[in-house]
C-alpha cells in the first residue's frame, strides 16, 4: 500500500501481495523507472485561444464519426 497508494487492502489481498520483498522490489524498481524520467518538465501551456481552438476541433472530429 505504500507504494501503490491504496488505501485498503483490497487490491493487496486481490494479487495476494503478502511478503514485504516482494513490496521492497516495487519499491526499487518504481525508483528505477522514476530515477531514469526527466526531471524538469519541457510541456508549455497553450494559449486560450489556442486551447478553444484545440477543445473546438475534437468535438466536430468525435461529432463526425460514424456510431457502430
């Protein structure tokens, strides 16, 4: 639960995740895979007018599909 973020043990008890190594080795490699991720982030913010015009052009692409 440390690692995951749940709050219950649920999903714990789902996956039969009992044993604290097998929670250390998520643990590591969750660091692993975090430790290899840039640290600053290279994402600006569009613009108002650019994200109406963004939010604009889904909606008429989503409207245009064809319903199964």
């Amino acid at each position: 639960m440390k690692v995951s973020g749940h709050k219950t043990r649920s999903m714990l008890d789902r996956y039969n995740i009992v044993e604290e190594t097998e929670t250390a080795a998520a643990l590591a490699k969750a660091d692993a895979y975090l430790s290899t991720q840039p640290s600053e982030r290279n994402v600006e913010a569009l613009g108002h007018a650019q994200n109406a015009h963004i939010q604009a052009s889904r909606r008429k692409t989503v409207r245009n599909q064809p319903t199964t």
